[in-house]
C-alpha cells in the first residue's frame, strides 16, 4: 500500500512537472496508428516516443531524484530557522506577559509584546537561556538565523530560484539590519516597540519559508 502511494505521488509531481510533454506523447501515440500510411508521421510519432523514453530515464528521474536528495538535506536547516525566528516570539512573549494566538501573531501583538520589555529588564527566561540581557539575546538569535541561512545557499545551484529569493530576503530583511546597528551602538529606547514593525515583517518571511519546509517534508 505504502509502495502504490509512493507511485501515485511520484506519477502526480511528473504530470504537474511535465504535463506537456505527456500531452505531446500522446498526440504521437494518437498519430501514429492514424497516420500509419504516411512514413513521415510514423516516424515523427516513434521519433518523440523514443526521446521521451530517454527524456524521463536520463534527464527527469535523475533530476527528481537529486531534487529530493537535496530537500531532505534542506528540511533540517528550514527546520531550525523556523525555530530560532519562533524563540524570539516566545521569549518575548512569555517575558512580555501578554497574551496572544502564537500561531497567527499580528503586528499590533507584537507592538504590544515588544512595549512591555525594556533593554535592561530581566527574566526568568533570559535567566534560563543564558543572556545578560534582551540585545545579547537578539543578536545570538539573528547570527544563528544568518548562519543557517547561509548553509542553505551553499546548494545554491540545486534550488528553486523563488526559494533563492524567499531565503535572501529574509537575509536582508529590516530587523537582522537594526539588530546590527544595535551590536554597534547601545539602545537608548525604553523598550523593544521600535522593533515591533521589522519583526512582524521577518515573522511573516519566516511563515513564507515554513510553505517550503512544509513542501519539502511531504517530498521526502
């Protein structure tokens, strides 16, 4: 059962991926019985059946098997940036006292999340993680976004240039560019809500990649 779904599933992404091939192979196999007659379409016909044997044998069934080789190596990186971006939210959140859906924040409940800290506030969770303080915090998480970032594009040449796009984008996203400015200069806010805007805006590249995390589990 589990090998005919694996068949149905493979045979589906070949005809989204190559429908019009398969449309073509069948107009060949079509032409060929009615047009038996005439040498030219015959051998057209059996000309484009035999290319797309060795297209599907030498091209495509390599390809896609590179392609989920490479998302399975994909999916723990996605994985962790995911997590790392949520840390924040948590922290934050748990640290804030406010309440709010975690699984479909908002700008204005970050902008009332972010008010609540101050620079210099203390927490039981910051306590628990290890940080002296709130900016040390941020700057920990975004290197590691950034690193982990950097791992996926080192497959640069394997992946899907929309997903090339999604992960440099949140590369240069506003938030990762103020958290630099913070290592360089200390905060002289009273608290986190000048950060509220640029984080909802990573929070929601963040949701975009996890689209692809999603896809590339289910491809594995």
């Amino acid at each position: 059962m589990k090998l005919l779904k694996e068949i149905l599933k493979e045979i589906g992404v070949f005809l989204r991926q190559c429908w019009f091939l398969v449309l073509l192979l069948a107009v060949a196999l079509a032409a060929y019985p009615v047009e038996r007659n005439s040498e030219f379409w015959v051998w057209v016909s059996l000309s484009y059946v035999t290319s797309f044997i060795f297209y599907v044998l030498t091209i495509y069934l390599p390809d896609r098997k590179n392609r989920k080789n490479i998302h399975r190596v994909l999916v723990p990186y996605l994985q962790k940036v995911v997590n790392d971006a949520r840390s924040v939210s948590y922290s934050f959140l748990a640290a804030s006292g406010a309440s709010a859906d975690v699984s479909n924040l908002s700008v204005d409940d970050f902008h009332e999340i972010f008010k609540r800290i101050k620079p210099s506030d203390r927490s039981t969770r910051l306590d628990f993680l290890g940080f002296v303080n709130w900016q040390d915090y941020l700057l920990q998480q975004k290197g590691q976004v950034v690193r982990t970032l950097d791992r996926i594009l080192t497959y640069e040449h394997y992946l899907e240039t929309d997903f090339i796009l999604q992960v440099e984008t949140l590369q240069n996203c506003g938030l990762f560019e103020i958290v630099d400015y913070m290592e360089k200069k200390p905060v002289e806010h009273e608290d986190f809500s000048f950060l509220s805007s640029a984080y909802y805006e990573c929070y929601l590249l963040v949701r975009k990649l996890e689209t692809y995390l999603q896809k590339y589990m289910a491809d594995t």
